[in-house]
C-alpha cells in the first residue's frame, strides 16, 4: 500500500455567473445550502477522507471563504458571554476543521490553471482536487475509494458517473474498460463533446486523485474547450504517461452549479437531515398537494 494523499485542492475561484445575481459580489461557494455554505460540505468531505490540509484556490470577492474558516474571535466571545453554548460549538467547530491555506489564482483561466496553482503547495506529492460545485452525499463518500486505488495503484483516480447522452457536453467524457465492479481504467478523455462525438456515456463527476505528474502536464496544454486552460487536457496528456482508473458514483451526488440543480439540492440535502427532514417533508406535501 502506498502513502495516502493527505492534501486536498478546492479550486474556488470561478465567476459563478449561473448563479447570478446571488454571486456578484459573493462566491458561489458561500451560498448556503440549508445551513452552510457549499464549501464547508467539501471541506468536511476531504477531513473525513483523511486530507486534513487544504488549499482553495481563490481569486477576487473571495474574502468571505478566508472569513468563514478563520476563527471569529468576536462572535465567540458574544456567544460565550450570552451563554449561547451550542452555537458556540458551532462555530469553533468550523474553524478547528482543518488546516486550511489560500492562494489566488490572479486570472481564472480555466480549471486547469486553477489547478497548476497548487503546484508549490503540493510539491512533489500526490493530492486529491475537490470541485464545489458537485456535493456528495456522506452517506455515499466516493473520495474514500478513490484514495484506497489510488494506495493500491499509485495511479491517478477519476470520480465518474453516468449521465444521460443529451447531458454528457456539460462534462469531461471518457472512453474505459471495466477492471472490476465500480472500477475501470480510462483509455481516452475528453472535454464536453457533443453527444454524437462522446466516447461514452460516463462523465467525470468533480473528485480527482492525482500523481504530481499531473503539474508537468498542465505545463503543456493550451487554451481548449470554450478557450480555457482544461484539466480535461492535462489528463489527457498523463494518460500517455500512466494510467489512470476511474471509480463509479452511482448515487449521492448534488450538482449545485445551476439554479435548478441547486434548488433540488437545497430540498433533498433537506430532507436527508434529522433534524430538519421531517418537518419539512410535510412542509413539502402540504406544498405539492396545493399545486394538485
Ligand atoms: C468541470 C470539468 C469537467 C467535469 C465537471 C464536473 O466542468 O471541466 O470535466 O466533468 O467540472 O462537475 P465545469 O462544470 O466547471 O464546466
């Protein structure tokens, strides 16, 4: 078994501009689904995987992420002194989550180049990249067994899911063989094909486990799909170099990149909780039987 990855990158630096207005003047990552920000589930996810040193990669307008997980020296002393405990652990609990650094991306010129900005952070390591705008569900962690490959192979490890055919130009793409139940080995990737030109159904969902190769191959690629720097086409390039698996979600993840895929988010994230599921399940049933 090899070292595990023990560094996460949460590329965070994108305009948001599907989700305007709400994200002009703040991050999309910031925008709350029931009671925390889309970041702070990432977040939560890699510390559970065992990726406790994180590094977002911002950009401008980016300041309320850097707030979030520092620690609030004033709203403690608030909560402590009005004996509001609860909120209190709340709040520290946050800021105890990880170790978590910052670097800006300066021009976001695509994910691809969000990525190459880890590069001095990561060093010669392998590491995990969290995409915020794909939630995944606790109850169905995939991060998990991309890490155990990624030990048993020291390969370079892809989330994939299968999308329907209309849907498969929103995403990477690959062609593979199957290797075993829930795993496969990529032959060929590329970034939002049109449908007819898809190698496959299979989309790449936004968890990656790479080798530091993957910096040497983002030195060479050039503008691709829509004129950005693409992580698509730097993985392309490691496949010459060693192979890389993908790994199968089948169930539990959220896209909140888009208004309708957030607001089915925010409901079903909703619903899977203890506290607030029941209560709101009937708030719902209340509201589609009006609609009938
Ligand atoms: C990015 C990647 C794409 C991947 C997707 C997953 O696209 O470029 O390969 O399939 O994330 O969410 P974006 O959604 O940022 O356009």
């Amino acid at each position: 078994m090899h070292d595990l990855p023990r560094k996460a990158v949460i590329p965070a630096a994108g305009l948001g501009t599907r989700l305007l207005p709400a994200t002009k003047a703040q991050p999309k990552e910031m925008l709350p689904l029931v009671d925390r920000p889309a970041i702070q589930y990432i977040i939560e996810e890699a510390v559970t995987a065992g990726l406790n040193d994180i590094l977002v990669i911002t950009g401008r307008s980016k300041r309320s992420i850097e707030d979030h997980f520092d620690k609030s020296v004033e709203l403690e002393t608030y909560l402590e002194a009005n004996h509001k405990f609860e909120e209190l652990e709340i709040v520290r609990s946050i800021s105890d989550l990880a170790e978590v650094h910052y670097v800006r991306q300066g021009e976001p010129l695509g994910l691809g180049h969000a990525v190459a900005s880890a590069r001095q952070h990561i060093s010669n390591e392998a590491f995990a990249v969290l995409l915020a705008d794909d939630i995944i569900s606790e109850n169905h962690p995939i991060l998990p067994k991309m890490m155990e490959l990624y030990g048993e192979t020291e390969c370079s490890v892809l989330a994939l899911m299968e999308v329907p055919s209309a849907d498969i130009s929103l995403y990477g793409c690959v062609a593979y063989e199957e290797v075993k139940d829930g795993v496969v080995t990529i032959s060929q990737i590329v970034e939002k094909p049109d449908p007819e030109e898809a190698p496959s159904n299979l989309a790449v969902i936004g968890r990656y486990v790479f080798t530091p190769n993957i910096f040497s191959c983002l030195d060479h690629i050039t503008p691709g799909r829509n004129g950005e720097l693409q992580l698509t086409d730097a993985i392309s390039l490691l496949l010459e170099e060693q192979p890389v698996y993908g790994c199968l979600i089948t169930e539990g993840r959220f896209d909140v990149g888009t208004k309708i895929d957030y607001l089915k988010a925010i409901v079903e994230l909703a619903l899977m909780r203890e506290d607030l599921g029941p209560a709101f399940k009937e708030i719902l049933q209340e509201i589609v039987s009006k609609m009938n």
